[in-house]
C-alpha cells in the first residue's frame, strides 16, 4: 500500500536523523495557547520578524485603521481569483506602484504570493534557452526549483562556490576558452547569449553579504554588460538594510545599475507581513504575466495581506522601521561578541564546543563597509546581520537546552544546510532586550561548560570549513 511505502521512507530518514516536524513552540510575542496552562513562552530567537513589526502595536493599529478607512480593503477578503482573471483590482496596481516608487531601482513591480512563488517564476521564465545562469551554491531552494523548470540546459546552469569572486573568475574564464560564452556573439541579436547571476542579498543561513559588487565587475571584465542580467534576492534585507528599508542592493549604491535585471524583496520577514515584488523593467513584468505559471495559476493576494503590508509600509517610510532596525543591529553585535567570549573560555577538548563563520570576524566584517551619506546606512553595513549562526555538531541538543532555558532558536541541520554544517541559527530582533541577549549568552557558555553527565552527546563537534560545492548542490537539491 502507498502509505506502507511512504511510512518507511520517513523511516529511513528518522533513522538518518533528518525527519523534519512541525512544531508549536509559543514565544513572548505570540498569542498562540500553550497546549499546556504551565508551559511557559519562550524569547523568539527564531523568527524571522527581525524588526519586531510583525508584533509591533503601532503596525497592528495602523492595519486596522487601513481597512476601517479604505473601502476596497474593507469590502471583501480574498481577491476570489488569479491576477490574470477577477483578481486584479486598483488596490493591488496602487500597492506595486507604491513600492516600486519607493524601492527607485526599476520601472516596474509584479506582486507575488511569496518569495518562492516570486524565485521559481524569475529563474524558470525570464533566462532563455540559449543563456548561462551562474548561481551562488548557498543561494535559496526556489531558485533550485526554479532552474529545474527553466528552459536552460543543465550544463549551462553552473554554480559557484559561495559569495567566491575567484570561484566565479575562474568559471567566466573557463567558458570564454571554451567558446560557451563567445557562442552566438557574431549571431543575431536576438540569438546572443545572456548570462545571468542568481545571488541572495543576506543568506539565510550563514547571514553572511553578498560581495555584489565584486562579482558584478568580475562579470564586466569577461560579459559585455548588456549581457549581464543579474537576479537579486533581497528576503533577509529587505526592510533593514539601505535607506528606508530598500535593502542591500540600495545599501551599496546598485540600485541604478542596468546589470541587475530584478530584484526580489518579500515582505514575510522583517517586514512583517507576507508576500513579495519582483522590481524590473515593465516589459519583464509583462513577460512574467505571460508566462510565469505561479503567478497565473495562483489566486491574487488577498485583501487582508495587502493591507498588512501598507501597514508595515508606513513604518518603513516615517523611519520608524529604521530605528528598529538600529536596535537589531545592536542586538547583533551584543550577541557577537559575547559569543566570541565563550569561545575563548571554551577547551579544544572539550566535548561540547561552538563557533561562529569566518564572515563574523571583524576583519571580515570591516570588508562590507561602504562609502554612503546616509550614517546609518554606512553603520549597518559594518555590523553582523541579524542572523547569527552557532556551529556545532550538537545542534540538537544546544537548541534543547536553550528551551529548557526559555529561549527558542532553532536547530538546522542537514539536508537543510550541507554535512558538517550543522547550526544553532539565531535571529535577533529589535524588541529583544540587552538582558535577553546576555541570557542567551549565559546559556550557551552554561551548555558548553555543563557537565557531560549532565547533558547528552552523541557526537563530535566538527571546525567550520567552507562548504563544497557538492555538499552544498545537494543540501539545496
């Protein structure tokens, strides 16, 4: 029977360690009902809600005075079908047009459901079959997904290793010799190739910046730059870096630079809300209503979402937004350095360790700053991003500990992120106190000093090396 044979491939992967459950952890901020009267809420170090807007009393009044107060808003809830059918209304044409004047890097927006729906339609529609698509490795599953779907040959989809000029030089080089690239240079202009760049912004995982910049000239130096069309996912960014939110690519003065093709910036994240635009030209835009299937065959956003997101909107346009995210930034640094304490007090021996990536260092995270008029915008950029990884191989057991301590922050671990590379991912909010850092600090050196009668282990805590390609193709695929 099919349930006989889907019960044992989950218990194949139980016994590999990587069943995946859905879990209810109740935190401070939420109104979610224990199942349990006694259980206490646990400090959200989970969440992607990084400016606390998700939660914040003024974004939830300013949600209800928009539908009180607009008619269309208030007349239904769901937009009762696709964009391309009875979807579409003049509240969704003023929301992009909204956000496309204020994010002032293309002419155009197209609304989307999610950051997923968004990627897969970018990478599945717009690179033709005659095109090179060049991906950083660590770069999101919907971009996987998407070039699954898309009309590029396998060969000519070609990952490079993470947020590597070099790796990315030496690729360009290579289908230049080759003649991949040179191909079609003396064809029709219709038939020359594209070659395209797919990166995130912040990565998810190691919350690390893209070197966009680097990677964008390395491309110049090898593409004519008509040729260039970049792809940039700015889900972690968008909201808390650049000016007023526009996120890193703002952050870094790209916002203008005909290399980018489109920007993705979603709104379930530190915006608080949900969905996503893809900022392009208009006729990507109309290109994308033709032929992105997830946008054609999905029902529109619903009124409610839209409203959710003006209501964030206006947070981010008064500079309320930025001013949380001053607080996250500082958050993120507290957090940083009181975890580089612990890793100094800890033994090499020891049975339980952990580690911060390379990009926290603060050689390394000297190398993003830029040259900005906006001092926030230039402060930001030389502090860690709110996403704070723990390297350990006890992933497991540091989270389980951390809850019995009343903090959430979760465990990530393969296939998730490659093997090796498994993580305790924090995320750090602008309404989490300097007390809750300092205790989140103060369990994680508890956990790494405990007694090992007292805590379980299983396994040895392996050092923090870059991915492999392969490793990482296969945590994504």
């Amino acid at each position: 029977m099919l349930d006989d044979e889907l019960q044992a491939a989950l218990d194949r992967r139980a016994a590999k360690g990587t069943l995946r459950q859905l879990t209810v952890y109740p935190t401070a901020s939420t109104s979610v009902s224990s199942s349990s009267s006694s259980e206490q809420p646990l400090v959200d170090f989970s969440s992607n809600d990084y400016l606390s807007l998700a939660t914040s009393s003024r974004v939830r009044a300013d949600f209800a005075a928009i539908i009180a107060s607009d008619s269309p808003l208030s007349a239904q809830l769901g937009s009762a079908g696709s964009r391309l059918l009875d979807g579409n209304s003049s509240v969704h044409e003023a929301v992009e047009n909204d956000l496309t004047r204020h994010f002032a890097s293309s002419a155009a927006g197209l609304l989307f459901n999610s950051g997923y729906e968004a990627n897969v339609s970018l990478l599945s529609t717009l690179p033709q079959p005659k095109d090179v698509v060049i991906y950083d490795e660590l770069v999101h599953a919907s971009v996987h997904d998407g070039l699954r779907r898309s009309r590029v040959p396998a060969h000519l989809r070609i990952p490079f290793r993470h947020n590597s000029v070099d790796h990315l030089r030496e690729i360009l080089t290579r289908l230049v010799q080759d003649g991949t690239l040179t191909a079609g240079t003396s064809a029709a202009p219709g038939e020359q190739r594209n070659v395209w760049l797919a990166v995130e912004s912040i990565y998810s995982m190691d919350g690390d910046a893209c070197p966009l910049r680097a990677l964008l000239d390395t491309l110049s130096q090898h593409v004519p730059q008509h040729r260039i069309c970049a792809v940039v996912d700015e889900a972690h960014s968008t909201a808390v870096y650049g000016s007023r939110g526009r996120g890193l690519v703002n952050a870094l003065g790209l916002q203008d630079d005909p290399r980018i093709t489109a920007r993705l910036m979603t709104f379930g994240k530190a915006w608080g809300a949900s969905g996503a635009i893809v900022l392009c030209s208009k006729i990507a835009r109309h290109y994308l209503i033709n032929y992105a299937r997830p946008l054609i065959f999905s029902t529109a956003l619903g009124y409610p979402q839209l409203a959710s997101i003006l209501a964030a909107f206006r947070s981010v346009q008064d500079g309320s937004a930025e001013k949380r995210a001053r607080a996250t930034f500082g958050n993120a640094r507290r957090l940083v350095d009181g975890l580089e304490g612990v890793i100094r007090s800890q033994s090499p021996a020891a049975k339980r360790t952990i580690a911060l990536p390379p990009h926290l260092k603060p050689k390394q995270q000297a190398q993003l700053a830029v040259e900005a008029d906006d001092d926030f915008v230039r402060w930001s950029m030389q502090q860690p991003s709110p996403i704070v990884p723990v390297l350990t191989s006890r992933a497991r057991e540091l989270a389980a500990y951390l809850r019995a301590n009343g903090l959430l922050a979760r465990p990530i671990c393969y296939p998730t992120v490659p093997k090796g590379e498994d993580r305790v991912r924090i995320c750090v909010h602008a309404d989490n106190t300097k007390s809750d850092i300092d205790r989140l600090i103060d369990s994680v050196r508890s956990w790494v000093h405990a007694d090992p009668s007292h805590v379980s282990t299983r396994t040895e805590v392996g050092r923090h090396t870059p991915p492999s390609p392969a490793h990482a193709l296969a945590a994504k695929l």
